[in-house]
C-alpha cells in the first residue's frame, strides 16, 4: 500500500522533472529567439552606424556653407545686423543730448 | 510522549514504529522544502519576464556584442560625429567550393570591372580555403552578388574607421592602421578608451573649425604661401574651438598621405613668431616693477649690441614709451625693455608662461620650445622681440590667453568638459588690463600694426608678428617670412583667443608687395571675427559703451612725426 507521504514525494519528483523539462524547452526556445534578436539588433545597429554617418557627412560644414550662400541665398551675419537694447538706448540718450544742446 | 512535533525527537525505544514514522516524516519534509525551493527557484531564474528580459538583454547587447568590437566615436562639442567605426563587407572566396571556375570568374568580372582574369584564376587555383578578393565592396555589390548566385563565396564583415567631414580637424583625429589601432592624434592619446567602445568628446567647434580653415586656406591662396595654421580658444577653461594646420589632408587616407602634409603646423612645429613676442616683454616690464610705464626709451638711432644691431621696420625719431613699443611694434625700444629686467627674470617669466617646456596637450604632435638660455644680454634682448625663441602657435595662444585672463594661467585642451579653472596666477590683473589696453590700441590705433584687423564691434585686441624664417641648415632665409597675429575679443572682457600663422606668403600687388602680417594675417582676424561672434553669441558693441571704457586704459600713441607730445 502506498502510503501519503511516499505519494506526495513521487508528484513533487515527477512534477519537478516535468516542470524542468519544460522550463529547459521554453529557455532553449528563447535562447534562439534571444540569438535572432541580438543578430536583428546587431544588423540595426549597424545599420543605424552607417546612417548617424551619412547624416554627419550630409551636416559636414562645407556643404551646408555652400547650400547656405549657394542654393539658399543667404549671407554672413554682420555686425550691423544685430544691436543690443542698452546699445540703442545709448544712441537714443545721446541723440536727445544732442538735441538738448 | 505523543507529540510528533519536528523539534520533538525523542523517541521511546519501545516506540519502533513511531520513530520509523517520524524519521519518514522529517525526510519527506525535508524533501519538499528542498525541492520546493529549487523548483522555486528554477522558475524565478527561467522566468520571462518581459520588463526584465528586455533591460538584460540591452545590458549584454551594450556591453558584449557591439562594444566589444566596435572602436568608440570621437565627436565634437556639438556632439557631431567625427570618427566612427562602421561594418564594411569584405568578399573571400573558398576556391575549393567552385565547380566552374571560368564561370565564376566572368560572373565576378561582371560585378567588380577592376579585377582581372588572370589573377582569379591564379587565385582559383591555390590549394586554400579562403582567399581574400577584395577588403571592401559595396552594399549594391553585394546585393548582385546575391542575385548572380556566385558559389563558394564568403562575405565577412570587417570594421572600418570612418571620418565623416573628410579633412576637418584631420590632424587633430589623427589616424588608425590597418588593423584599427591608433597610429596619430586623439585616435593614439586615447587608443585605449576608444578601443574599449567610450566615445570621446572633443572641444572642436565644427563650424568654427571650418571657418578658420576656409579663411586661412583663401589667405594662403592668396599670398601664395606654404601653409599656416590657425587656433580660436576659450580663454576662460582653455577649450581649444578650432586648431587648424594648413595643408591638410583627407582623414579617411591617412595611411597614403605624405609625413610633410601630416606634420601639425599649429601643435608641434616651432617658429619665431617674431613680435608677438613683444606682448610677454611688456607684460614682464610691468610685472617686474623695475620700469614705470611712463618711461621713454630712444628709438631713433639703431641700437649695436656685440656684432648685432638691432633696427626698426618703422623708425621713429624720438622716444617713446611702453605703450608705443607695442604699437609701433619697435625692436630697439623692445631690446631696451628688456635690457632693464634682465636675462633671470625674462625666463623665468618664460617659464611661468609655459613656453619653454611642451603644452600638455591631449595629441602626441607637440612641439618642445627652442629658447636660447645663455643669459646673454644680447639674447634676451632678441629674444625680447621675438628672435631666439622658437614656440608652436599653440603656446602663443596659450600665453596670449594667459595674459588677458586677468593673469590667470591658461592651458589648452582638446577634450570638452576636462579643463579645471586654475587661479595659478602669473601676472597681475593690473598687468593684465594693461595689456589689454595695449593691444586693443595695436588694432584700434591708426598708427597700429593690426588695423586691418579692426572689425566694428567687436573690439579686437592683438599683436602681429613677422620674422624671417629659420633655415633649418642654419641661419634666416633673407626672403622667407613668417608673419602671426595673437589677440584676444572682446578685449574688454575677453572670452576667446585667437592666433593665426602663415608660413611664407608671397608680397603681392594688391598688397603693394608687402608680406608683413598686418597684410598678410589681419584681414583673416578681421574676417574670423565677424563670422564666430555670433555662433559664438558674443554680440557687438559700441566702443563709446561704459563696459570699455571701464575696462580699459587709455594711452595716448604719439605718430611718427616728432615733437607730437604724449
């Protein structure tokens, strides 16, 4: 007659080998699926190297300065071109002395 | 005793079964928890978590596969790709796998036009199983590969060092070999981080690095000269911005380019750079206290020392003062200068400047200053203009920096971020608005030997310089210039440094044949200002503005007619 305890120790076996059994085929299968994502990442990566190049080879400032005066007509910033509020203020300060004297 | 607790083991020896059962109970016990607790545990560990698996996943993928055999990125300031290692394809070929020989090598002809017949067959007939055809093709060529259905091939993926931008800041990046080690520049210094996958980010400026380059490059052209090079620096933290050597070269071939164009103008070759130099002697006659800056020194006849005499580019008939020396950019009054502080203090000076020892600079390419220290009077009087001391552009920008920084030391760097704010002072602030005075005047000033350099605005401040050049079998070629500029703007605050030099330009006709670097390499200064200013957001600003004046001294510079009082 099997007893209690010797029953409940023959399912823990069984469902422990069962259960390892298992888990080792689901771990192989994601082994593989894990080696095809690392391949995929890999490959993007790389493909993602070769594009962040091309970008900075398209950026190169060469180019953009000829697009820039070439193709887009535009021009140097010069000085004249930008002001400072204190400045204008200056200039308005002294035009009223002027004006004053 | 009835209680059959796990703690309770004893056991009556008239009680037989009772301990078998208990023995029985313990075990099984045991056994449960045992596997209960691998089981448990074996579970936790195969788990698939998904938020977990993705975080192990992306840690491995980062640090074995990609890093371990990818050479990390050098990029600029604005984290602008510089150098990157990308994946080429290489095409092998296992001659043992071909059936058809001729058809292969017609099908691999049809593809690649450059590799001849005769040589695939010699390559088809070794007994080898893997031949390399070619280190590098194409993704298109790989594809009609694929489509021609060619046998026996094996492609493999080999990295590949990249420069995206070509030759900017090429001798900076330097180079790696054949097998992708760092053979040059920031590629050897930091071959180590690099190879272990860390990205380095330099202090280069992209736009302002091709600025410089482009404007010098148009100079050099102009004045048919053998090169030159060109450095903006923040003088704040030492950044270096842009370091140019002219000429320079493609990157991408740094193994095919001559050691003449490799050779790094700005960082490793020394040259007199004549008058610049005279910035340090002014800058030690006030620090040394021994002359006051109001004292004349007579510049009108030439000044014999030993068998040298000592004469002026623009003569002078009376005397003048400091501020007057630098100006007029006067020899005699220089060599007098520094008659009175002597050789002791003029290097230690030197010394302190850190010109007369290498720049610890983040390349390999550094040049060792070549000072004369006999003591001799006669050399510190030379070397007070300039003759006599050989430096790179690159301690000149440094010492420049030094100087208008308030006197606070000022060494370079390439690497953004690395730079500590040092307070080793050298000079004193006093010193150093004076100075500062000094050579807004040398642009500002009509008389002023860097009026070409004066850009509305941005108040420039700076020295030029023009020395023969050293025959490296001894001696000066006669006819054979090296002409420089170091200055500073906005030089009231002064933020960035700039020091420009061109190695032997031509006098041309617009130039009424002058090759002086107020001809030569002002303009240049002129020009790299009005277009870095704004990238660098440092606005104009009026001249008559209180922010000058308070900043800076006024001197009066007298012409060159005499009786003109100070």
């Amino acid at each position: 007659m099997i007893r209690y305890p010797s029953f409940l120790i023959v399912f823990v076996i069984l469902f422990a080998a069962i259960s390892l059994y298992q888990i080792k085929h689901v771990i192989t299968k994601k082994e593989i699926e894990l080696h095809q994502v690392k391949n995929k990442i890999n490959n993007v990566q790389s493909d993602l190297k070769i594009l962040k190049a091309e970008l900075s080879y398209l950026k190169r400032p060469d180019r953009i300065e000829h697009i820039a005066l070439n193709k887009l007509g535009l021009k140097e910033v010069l000085p004249t071109d930008i002001w400072n509020l204190k400045d204008l203020e200056n200039v308005k300060d002294n035009l009223n002395n002027g004006e004053h004297k | 005793m009835k209680n059959f607790g796990l703690f309770n083991l004893y056991i009556n020896k008239n009680n037989y079964a009772k301990s078998r059962k208990v023995k029985l109970l313990t075990c099984s016990l045991l056994l449960v928890i045992s596997f209960t607790v691998v089981g448990y545990r074996t579970i936790s560990l195969a788990s698939i978590k998904k938020d977990n698996t993705s975080k192990i996943v992306y840690k491995n993928l980062q640090s074995k596969a990609f890093h371990k055999n990818s050479r990390g990125n050098i990029y600029d300031r604005n984290k602008k790709i510089l150098a990157t290692t990308i994946n080429t394809l290489s095409l092998n070929i296992n001659p043992q796998e071909i059936l058809n020989k001729h058809e292969t090598i017609n099908k691999l002809l049809q593809i690649f036009p450059q590799l001849n017949e005769k040589g695939l067959l010699k390559k088809f007939n070794t007994n080898k199983k893997h031949v390399n055809l070619l280190r590098e093709i194409s993704p298109r060529e790989y594809a009609r590969l694929l489509h021609l259905g060619v046998e026996g091939l094996k492609i493999q993926k080999r990295p590949k060092r990249i420069y995206p931008n070509n030759s900017l800041a090429s001798h900076i990046l330097g180079g790696t070999d054949i097998d992708g080690k760092g053979i040059a520049g920031i590629e050897k210094k930091y071959d180590a981080q690099l190879k272990s996958g860390k990205n380095i980010d330099l202090s280069i400026h992209s736009g302002i690095q091709h600025i410089t380059k482009k404007l010098l490059l148009d100079q050099i052209n102009k004045f048919e000269a053998e090169g030159g090079a060109g450095i903006v620096m923040n003088i704040k933290n030492g950044e270096v911005y842009s370091v140019v050597s002219l000429p320079d070269y493609n990157a991408n071939n740094y193994n095919s380019i001559l050691s003449k164009i490799l050779f790094n103008k700005a960082t490793k070759g020394i040259y007199e750079l004549g008058s610049t130099l005279k910035l340090i002697t002014a800058a030690i006659a006030f620090e040394s206290n021994l002359i006051n800056e109001n004292e004349v020194f007579d510049v009108s006849k030439p000044l014999k020392v030993s068998s040298r005499v000592i004469t002026d580019f623009h003569p002078l008939n009376y005397s003048i003062n400091i501020p007057e020396v630098i100006v007029h950019s006067s020899n005699i009054g220089s060599a007098k200068i520094a008659e009175k502080f002597g050789p002791s203090i003029q290097l230690k000076y030197l010394k302190l400047l850190g010109l007369t020892n290498k720049l610890p600079l983040e390349i390999p390419e550094l040049g060792r200053p070549q000072v004369l220290m006999d003591k001799r009077i006669l050399t510190t009087m030379t070397i007070s203009y300039g003759h006599g001391i050989a430096i790179t552009p690159m301690h000149l920008a440094s010492a420049t920096s030094t100087i208008v920084n308030n006197g606070i030391k000022v060494d370079p760097t390439l690497i953004m971020g690395k730079s500590k704010i040092q307070n080793k002072q050298i000079i004193s602030r006093e010193t150093s608005m004076k100075m500062k005075s000094i050579m807004r005047l040398v642009v500002s000033n009509k008389y002023g030997t860097a009026k070409k350099a004066e850009s509305a605005g941005y108040l420039i401040g700076g020295k030029t310089g023009t020395a023969e050049k050293i025959n490296p079998n001894g001696g000066y070629f006669k006819k054979k210039n090296i002409v420089a500029f170091t200055g500073a703007f906005p030089i009231n605050n002064p933020k960035f440094t700039i020091t420009i030099m061109i190695d032997n330009p031509k006098g041309q006709k617009f130039s009424n044949g002058y090759r002086t670097a107020g001809w030569v390499v002002a303009p240049v200064v002129k020009q790299l200002v009005t277009r870095i200013a704004p990238i660098l957001n440092i606005k104009p600003q009026l001249e008559s503005s209180s922010k000058l004046s308070d900043n800076l001294f006024n001197y009066k510079i007298r012409g060159k007619k005499k009786g003109e009082n100070l």
